[in-house]
C-alpha cells in the first residue's frame, strides 16, 4: 500500500515566499562614515571575572551574558561530558529545586540558560535583579542528580542515534576530523560508546575544573544603573571561586601536500555533500583579516558570490554554493561548499577548484570589492544600533588581545583594502594546490566518475577511520524479482495479495496535543484518495480517479505533477509490488545496515527508494525525493512496523515519518480489506 504521500505533498505545496535579489550595481564607496561606540563600562573583580555594562534605557529589559572562554580542551573517551555538563545546568540549584526554580523563571517572563561555556539571562527591568540572583546560584551552586544525569544521557544516546543516516552530519564531523586529526578538540565528536564512558563523576570534574571565573566575561546590557548593578554583581558572582589556570597543548596541524579527495559512502543519500579547504593560521589581530573577508565574500560569501553564480546560477548544480573563511586565536579554516545532485558531483568539485583558483591567480575586480565594501558598511552601521554589539565589541578586544581601536578604525580598516590587498591575502591563505576535498554521498552513482579525476582518493567510514574502496557488486542471489516476491509472500502470499480489490484505512498521530487523522483509500487498479484531518476539519486532500489528480488545501486545488501521475497511472494499487515485478524500470539499488537490520533497497522510480528486511522479507521504509521551488531536493522516508494479519494478509499498523528532530507516529486504528467503494469516492473537486 501507499502510505503518507500525502505528507510528502504537504511539504512540497507549503506556502514558501521567495525574494528577488537585486543584482544592481551599487554605487562606489565613499568616505567611511564615523562610529561612534560609546563608552562601555567595565570593571573586573577579584575572582578574576571581567565584567561589562552597557546602559541602554530605551526598553524596561536588561540581559546578561556569561562568556567562560577557555582555551579547546579535549575529552577523548567521554567527549560529551561538555554536553551533558550543559544540559543538567540550570535545572535546579542546591539551594532551590528544579521544579520551583524553573516555575519562577516562567513566572516573571524571563530567560535563563547556563552550560559549560556560559550562560544567558533576559528579562524585564524589575525582574533584572533577582533573575541575575539566579543565574549566578545555578552557576555557582548547581544541582546534579542521578536521575537528570541518567535521562541527558538517554536523550544524548537517542540523538546519536537519530544522526547515524544524516549525510549533512556525517560530512561535517568526518571533515572536521580529518582536516584537524582525532586527537585534536576540533575532530573529536560524541559517539554511542563516549557517552556510555561519562559517569555522574565526569561531569561533576568537569564543571569544577572548567566552570571558573578567572576565565569569564560578564556582560550587563539594558535598562540599569552601573553603580547600582556592580555592588549587586559583587555580591552575587563574588562567591564564584576562582579555578587553577588552564593550558592545554592544542596538537599540531598541518594541510595536505596535494589536492586529495576523502570519500565516504552513504547508501542512503540522495545528493552529495562537497567540501573543499584547508587550514589557515590567521586571527583577527592580522592586518590580512580585513581583505581576507572582503576576498571571502567574493568568492562564496552569498547569493552573488562566485561559487553560488557559478554552480547554481549557470551550471544548476545545486541550491546553493558557498565558502567561510574562519579566523581564530588557534586555528583558523577556509571551506567552500555545496550540496550537489548525484551525477554532477564531480563536476561540482571541478568548479570549485577552478573558482578558488582563479579568484587567487587573477584576484577581483574593482566593482566586486566595491560591492562588498559597501555590505559591510552597511551591516556594521545596522549592528551597531544594538547595545549588546557594543558590549560585545568591548568584550572581543580583550579577549581576543585587540588594538584598543580596533572597532573605531573597522570600517577605515575594510575602505582601505585594494584589489592588490585582495590578491595578496587570498593567494597567501587559500592553498588551491593543496585543498582537502571531502565528498560524502552513494558511492554507487558518483564514485566512478571521482576517480577519474586527477586526484588521489582516500576512504573512509562514517567515523572517519581508513577503509578500504566500497564493493557495489550485487550480491549473488539479489534481484528485483527475489526481493519483490519475499516480501509478497511474508504478507501472505501472492494468491492472498491478489485477492484484494481495496482496502481503507484509518489512523491517528498526536501533533502539539492535538488528533490528527488520516483516512485512506485505494483500489484496483490505481485509484487512491487520502485526506488529512484535524479537529473534524480537512487540511489537506489527495484524490486520484485512475488518470487525473489533484491535491486540495485550504480551499485551493492544484493538480498533480505531471510525474507523480504517471507514476499513478502505472501502478497497481492498492499493492504496488504485484507492478514492480513487471516493470523493467525498477532496479536493484543497494544493500544498506539500519537499526541493526540488512536492507534490500530498490529504486522504483527516479525519485523513489523502497528497503526491504533481507531477514522477514518486510517492507521497511520508503524514501521519497521531491524537488522545492529553489531547487533543491528533499528525502522524506516513511517507516513501517507492527504488521497485523487482516483476512490473511499482513498490514502495517505503526507508519512513521520523521520531520526533522521529531516524528510524526501514526497508528492504525482500523483496517478494511475489499470494503465497497465506486467511482464516486474518486472525484477530484474542480
């Protein structure tokens, strides 16, 4: 059967605004304007706490914000203590318990979060004081208990979980891993067994070796009197008692000697995911900063940036190309990236290759720096209006051991870079003959055309340990029509299947609280209509009458994609497996791990992936691809569990279709084989 098409077409025909670039010249830069900063505030108590205060009385609110800015530290075999640390803070102190301390910041409006790098508070100017009181005793007096400490892990080991199929995730840390090395903090990332390590203990340590305030920036901003709020900081964080000095060794690292592809295989994705980069050692104490951004911003900084004109624009590679250049007190990083359809990936990369390139060899032109200048005018002028940028300018010069002027020079500093600056910064730090290109993506459809390229490929695992170059041979025995006929005879049989005229179906899922029904109906021999219900009100209907079809929302019709109804039209619903056993253009795609279960993966259509349990034979999930209006494509894969015997035949009576970090779970409350249905339950409202 077809289940939740329906929440597929809800995505695709959700109500998306678009807006249009402008693409004008903009005019020539002129003199930078003057800044003016004001005049912060500061003071730093004997704890070694620096603290900053902004006064700003145009609204009755005032926040602050808690900087522990300790050097990267490495947690090896319990990386994820940091996160755990994270998540138990601000649930309760020793002096007042979760449930209350909680119930009273939801009482007066305010905000109050704390983790092992910090904290934030907000809140109207009455409350100020005593959510401050707060903040300050969940920081110095936190409350950790077994039971907290058990379920954060649970939630951490479920979110590990939840990320074992996600390319996206897979591509960033496997990346980050190899470009800074697993034993530096930058490549280490949480895994099941690290998690598993981190003891109540752990954390505990933890906290008191790094939650120290000798390290830390408090910054005070709104609606407050700073000879009124420094005796209350005093009094409050004076109890924070100061920690040993820290110094960790960061490892050495070092970029490659040539351009080299690190591949990683993931069955399950439907695009690549492309990175390409290397390491830089610049921080914003560097006079090259100021034309590294500029040059940056050419390069891939938006929507009319190289990468993007590029690979979007007149290739149609992809929904979007761009790069970071990223600088740091440690070690600084240049990506440029881009999500690409599967057989364009290796073209993807020649293009961004030939862009970082070219931008370093024959630099920018005058109205593209002109361009970017005036951006960053613009943006900084805007950021200044709010009091917290100030503070966080005052912040930033001393922690990051800033010119005094640094922010009063800023835009001084950017109008003075030439295309000359340019060219020079960028063909220091953007290394293009020793770039790491990392691709992650089905090895299957884009791994043959990767090496034939010029360079060496590496491969790698998901965790970013060395493997060996994946074997997509079809396994002896496997074909379409072994898998097909598996799966009809674990559901009861072909002569049982075929029996079945229609079946309808009603099932429920909880959103927000709220019912939400679905109702199902398909029949031989392709004629289907779902509706989605909530509180006795259809929000969404999709009929098909055996060779037109629409979907209805909101009062407004729109008819199918010309795909989809072909695809309709060809099937054999209300089992469209009987059909894929004749149909020649149903292939054999893969053989994937999910959940501890081997999976047998078809492609039965350009945009559809259907995995069956090579144990019970049962269909497991169907992932379906749609194209969104900026052209990018979107998996949404529905799962399939609890199968029930109806008149001999097995249904599924649990279907789940995650949406993002939640799940939309329907159970089945009634199941009808070969009900009564005619023509009429298949018209399609003009």
């Amino acid at each position: 059967m077809r289940y939740l098409k329906i929440i597929f077409f809800i995505l695709i025909f959700s109500n998306l605004s678009f807006s249009q670039i402008d693409r004008s010249n903009p005019p020539k830069s002129g003199p930078s304007p003057s800044i003016d900063l004001g005049n912060p505030r500061s003071f730093e108590m004997d704890n070694g706490m620096k603290v900053i205060v902004v006064e700003n009385n145009k609204l009755p609110r005032a926040f602050a914000n808690l900087d522990i800015d300790n050097y990267p530290d490495f947690e090896g075999d319990i990386k994820g203590v940091s996160s755990m640390l994270g998540a138990m803070m601000g649930n309760g102190t020793k002096n007042q318990l979760k449930d209350s301390y909680n119930e009273e910041v939801d009482y007066m409006g305010a905000t109050l979060f704390l983790s092992a790098s910090g904290g934030y508070v907000s809140s109207l100017k009455r409350y100020f004081p005593r959510v401050l009181e707060m903040m300050a005793d969940g920081l110095i007096n936190p409350l950790f208990t077994k039971s907290d400490f058990q379920k954060e892990k649970n939630v951490a080991l479920e979110g590990i979980k939840s990320i074992e199929k996600d390319v996206q995730t897979i591509a960033g840390r496997v990346h980050s891993k190899l470009r800074y090395g697993s034993t530096h903090p930058y490549g280490e990332f949480e895994t099941e067994e690290s998690l598993n390590n981190i003891s109540l203990k752990d954390v505990q340590n933890y906290y008191k070796k790094y939650a120290i305030p000798n390290n830390s920036f408090l910054t005070i901003v709104g609606d407050v009197k700073f000879d009124e709020i420094k005796p209350l900081i005093e009094s409050l964080f004076g109890k924070w008692k100061k920690g040993k000095e820290l110094n960790y060794k960061l490892p050495q690292t070092n970029n490659l000697d040539n351009i080299e592809i690190n591949f990683v295989d993931m069955p399950n994705a439907v695009q690549s995911e492309i990175y390409v980069g290397n390491l830089m050692d610049i921080s914003m104490t560097n006079p090259d900063f100021f034309a590294l951004k500029l040059g940056n911003q050419i390069l891939g900084g938006g929507a009319s940036g190289r990468l993007f004109t590029n690979l979007r624009e007149d290739k149609g590679f992809t929904y979007g190309s761009y790069s970071s250049a990223s600088t740091s007190r440690y070690t600084g990083s240049f990506t440029a990236s881009a999500s690409v359809r599967n057989e364009v990936t290796d073209s993807a990369v020649n293009e961004i290759i030939k862009e970082i390139k070219l931008i370093t060899e024959e630099g920018v032109t005058e109205e593209e720096l002109s361009s970017v200048k005036e951006k960053y005018v613009g943006s900084f002028i805007m950021s200044t209006e709010q009091p917290s940028t100030i503070a966080g300018f005052a912040t930033n010069i001393d922690k990051f051991n800033l010119a005094s002027d640094f922010y009063e020079t800023y835009l001084e500093n950017f109008q003075s870079v030439t295309v000359d600056d340019v060219k020079r910064v960028l063909n220091k730090y953007l290394l293009g003959d020793n770039l790491r290109v990392m691709v992650v993506g089905k090895g299957q459809d884009i791994l043959t055309s990767l090496e034939e390229m010029p360079y060496d490929i590496m491969y790698f695992d998901k965790n970013g340990e060395p493997t060996t170059k994946p074997d997509f041979s079809t396994p002896t025995g496997i074909t379409v029509e072994t898998v097909l006929n598996k799966y009809i005879e674990a559901i009861g049989g072909k002569e049982k299947v075929e029996s079945v005229n229609a079946v309808s179906m009603l099932a429920e899922a909880e959103v927000q609280g709220m019912k939400l029904q679905m109702v199902s109906i398909q029949a031989k021999p392709n004629k289907m209509v779902q509706m989605m219900m909530m509180m006795g009100n259809t929000m969404m209907k999709m009929v098909f009458d055996g060779e037109k079809g629409a979907v209805s929302q909101q009062g407004m019709s729109s008819p199918l994609p010309e795909s989809e109804i072909q695809e309709l039209i060809n099937s054999t619903l209300p089992f469209e497996e009987l059909g894929w056993l004749n149909d020649s253009n149903v292939k054999f795609s893969s053989v994937d791990e999910e959940d501890g279960k081997t999976l047998h993966v078809l492609e039965v259509s350009k945009n559809s992936f259907v995995a069956y349990d090579a144990e019970t034979g049962l269909k497991f999930k169907q992932t379906e691809m749609g194209e969104m209006p900026d052209g990018s494509k979107i998996p949404q894969s529905t799962y399939f569990d609890d199968y029930r015997e109806i008149n001999g035949v097995l249904f599924p009576y649990l279907v789940k279709t995650p949406i993002g970090p939640q799940s939309l779970d329907f159970n089945v409350v009634n199941i009808s084989v070969n009900p009564q249905v005619s023509d009429s339950d298949f018209i399609i409202e003009e």
